[in-house]
C-alpha cells in the first residue's frame, strides 16, 4: 500500500512546493507597486502556509532547514561573486573590508548590548548580535531595480561589496559563540585566533579554486551547454565543503572562487551569469519561505515588544554609528555615509545563521530565532520601505543613462575573438543624429543593433542614431579604443 501510495504523496508535495514558489514569485511584483521588500511578501507566504496558518503545514527540522539555507546562501555568494568586477572590487576593497570585520563587530556588540537590557543573558545577547549583524544588499537592489531608482555606483559597490564580505565574519562569530556558550566555556582569544584562521584557510582555498575553475572552464570544453552550469555548481560546493572541512570559512572561499571565474573570459560565460542569477533568485525565495514556515505566531507574541526595539536601536542607532565610524578615515560624504549606515538591510543571511544555536544545544534558541524573525521584519520594513525616498531625498540617484529595454548577447561554448559592446547616445554625444554611414568604423567593427525605446531597430546606412538610443556594436579587442572615442564608456552617455 504504501509502494502504491508514494506517486501521489510525492504529488501532493511538489504541488504545495510549487504553489509556494508560484506565489511568491507572483506576489514579488508587488514591491514595485507597493514599495514593500519583496523579503516580507515571500515570508508572509510561508506564515500563511505553515503549522499555525491555512495550510497547516508541519515544522520543519532545524537540521533540514539549516541545510537546505546553507545551500542557498552558497548559491546567493556565488552569484554575487560572479557578478563583481574587478573595478569594483578595486575601488571599494577597502571601506567595504572595514564594514565586514571592524563594522561586524561594532554592529554586534551594540546590539548584544541592547539585548542584555531587554532581559537577554550576556552570552546570548552577543550571539543575538552577531547573528544580525550581517547585511543583505540583496534586498535593497532587488527594491531599486523594481523602482527604478538608480543608486550612485560608489554607494552600490560598497553595499554590495560588504554584504558579500560581512558573511563570513558574522558566519565565524555565530558559530563560535554558539560552540561557546554550548560547551559553557567563552575566550575572546579562542574567538580571535579561530576567526584570523577561518578567514586564512578560507581566502587561500578559495583562491586555489577559483584558479582551478577559471583555468577549467577556459581551456577544457564540455559537450553540451548545458554541463557549463553543472561544473559551476560543483565548483561553489566544492570550495564550500574544502573550506569547511580544513576549518576555514567556506562562505569566503565560495565568494573568492566565484570573482576570480566572474572577471575571466571562460566559455558559456552568458549562460553561466543567466543560470546562477536564477539559482540566487530560488534561494532567496526559499530562505524567506523558510523562515515563514517555521515561525509560530503564537511563539512571536512574548517577543514582539522586546523584538522591535532592538530592531529599532540596530536600524537607526547601531548600524549608523558603526558605518560612520568605519568610513571615517575614507571620507565619504555624510549623505553616502548616512545612507550606507541606514540601508544595511538584514535579510537571508541571518534566517540561516539563527538556526545554528539550536543544532548546538544554546540555551534559549527558540527565543533568539523568533528574534531574528523580528529584527528582519522590522528592518525590512524601515528604512526598507523607505529606500527609494532615502535615495532621491539625500540625492544619490545616478546620473547615468538608463539600462537599454533589451540586451544582445552572444553565448558560446567556445572562447571567441571579438568584443560586443553597448553606448548610450545622449543629446550631447558626437553620434547623435548622425546616420550609421557616417559613423568613422574601424574596418572590424560594425553595428549590429540598435534599442529605441521599446523598438529593436535594424542599424543599417541610412539609420540615423537618436538621442535615448542604446547601440550595440562589435568590434575586435585592438579596436575597442578607437571605438570608445565614437560613442563614449560602455554603457555610459556618448
């Protein structure tokens, strides 16, 4: 009977999977037309769904769902690593370094701080710090995307760049303080020297991975389109578990393999940024769904007036105070610094993080997850729902020109010769109005598209470019100098 009646529980499970994940990826369209963190819309879904809710599902394991948000978080860092450049890494390395170690601890001691005026034990209260005390970018972009606000490139590398960074270190001292206050035993120097060797073993694998992948997807071509992705995947997870295993920091090691393939020419290299933008998408969803699942409401009620004022205290009073602190000797305008220190939106990353002090037997660690609950709610809630005024009201909208309504791509198994460029044509630029014939080309370089608007324009002789159009042109590498001098920077206003 049970051979018989396994298709259709097997049915029913992955039509309740599929109806959550359909939902909120429905329901995510409302953050643009309601300004709400799409983070809130996927957790609500998980309450409605869960034990205490309509759809009466059962509580998960601490152990399943710190799997399951552990997998995912090595998905989100992947694809964050694959999709920072090197010019960002260059120019934000070092504020954003400070903000992820310096900036951590700050954020976590001032918030243990507050939870040990609300009732919490010392040890608890700094593990109620580090827990939150990373931050999720994710979010806030995810809300500008969907707005339309374009935040100013220094302001989103450093965010970005941090949120990626700050990981590993919150990952260290939750971890620490869990193993700590569980084994009844707690060192600062234990704490410091464990972290200075995760943070070792974890850059050197994840280089040393990194550099193997690249050199991989480089020279070695796999049969089908298709595998490309596999072989990434393989290379998150084996970075992660080496890292791990040789007691390093696998969350680190996940980022560093993923920027040094991110900015190297390696085959299926559209595919591979299409593929894992949609994993990182998955994983968030499932994260937040997640955290909805397993919250009881019941539970929230005895922490609610404890949970929104230490949610308070870290959004507006903890997180500025450590962010002008660190960019101090940086000198970022106060309106960046100001807004850095207030948009450090808390989202997957601590769900994940506060399941830990169950799985090592901390005292308290119902209550302290049910926390969390709060302090991401909260947070998400203000300044998220404010991000898109905080932007335009301390006047760090981007004066760059809008992305083009469509992209041309080349995706390929195989390392090609030549290079696929797109230029903004602004009202001042030297090709606006100019047809395509009169355009001086290199001999190699031709147009090959032009995005007005809505319209996709074949870029023939007698087309004349107007201001607000997006070119794409293609030229070979030694060419892409005298071309830059036509249309301008890539992406940028000719």
């Amino acid at each position: 009977m049970n051979a018989l009646a396994e298709p259709g529980n097997t049915a029913v499970l992955l039509l309740i999977l599929g109806a959550l994940l359909g939902v909120s990826a429905l329901a995510s369209r409302a953050t643009g037309l309601l300004g709400v963190p799409f983070a809130l819309l996927f957790i609500a879904v998980g309450i409605v769904a869960g034990r205490e809710g309509l759809g009466r599902a059962p509580l998960l394991s601490d152990a399943f769902a710190f799997r399951v948000g552990t997998a995912a978080l090595v998905f989100i860092l992947f694809d964050g690593g694959l999709n920072t450049p090197l010019v960002t890494l260059r120019r934000s390395l070092a504020p954003s370094s400070v903000l992820a170690t310096l900036g951590v601890l700050g954020t976590a001691a001032l918030t243990g701080l507050a939870a040990h005026l609300f009732g919490f034990g010392w040890p608890q209260a700094f593990l109620l710090g580090a827990i939150v005390s990373a931050t999720d970018a994710a979010t806030v972009f995810a809300l500008l995307r969907h707005s339309g606000v374009r935040l100013r490139q220094r302001v989103a590398g450093t965010l970005e760049l941090e949120s990626a960074l700050n990981d590993p270190t919150a990952a260290i001292l939750t971890v620490g303080l869990s193993v700590a206050i569980g084994a009844h035993h707690l060192s600062g120097w234990t704490l410091a020297g464990e972290a200075s060797l995760q943070i070792a073993v974890g850059l050197a694998v994840g280089l040393g991975f990194g550099w193997l992948g690249r050199e991989l997807l480089r020279r070695y071509p796999l049969p089908a389109g298709g595998l490309y992705p596999v072989a990434s995947v393989a290379l998150a997870f084996l970075s992660f578990g080496a890292a791990t295993l040789l007691s390093g920091s696998g969350l680190l090691a996940v980022y560093v393999a993923a920027v040094l393939v991110g900015n190297e020419a390696v085959r299926y290299r559209t595919g591979l940024t299409r593929v894992h933008d949609a994993l990182a998408w998955l994983s968030q969803v499932s994260v937040f769904l997640l955290l909805g699942l397993m919250v009881t409401p019941r539970s929230l009620v005895a922490v609610a007036g404890p949970g929104l004022a230490i949610a308070a205290f870290l959004t507006l009073v903890a997180r500025p105070a450590v962010v002008a602190v660190c960019l101090a000797p940086f000198r970022y305008p106060w309106r960046e610094t100001l807004y850095i220190g207030l948009v450090g939106l808390r989202g997957a990353v601590p769900v994940i993080f506060a399941l830990f002090p169950a799985l090592a037997g901390v005292p308290d660690a119902a209550r302290l997850f049910h926390m969390v609950f709060f302090l991401v709610v909260a947070n998400a809630l203000l300044p998220g729902s404010l991000v898109r005024w905080l932007t335009r009201a301390l006047g760090l909208v981007s004066r760059g020109p809008p992305p083009p309504a469509a992209a041309l791509e080349i995706t390929s198994t195989q390392l090609l010769e030549g290079e696929l460029l797109s230029f903004y044509i602004a009202p001042a630029s030297a090709a606006a109005g100019a047809a395509i014939a009169e355009l001086p080309f290199p001999e190699s370089a031709f147009a090959a598209l032009v995005v007005r608007g809505q319209k996709l324009v074949a870029p023939k002789g007698p087309t004349r470019l107007e201001p607000g159009d997006h070119v794409f042109v293609f030229c070979q590498r030694e060419d892409v100098p005298l071309v830059r001098l036509l249309f301008g920077e890539p992406g940028t206003e000719g």
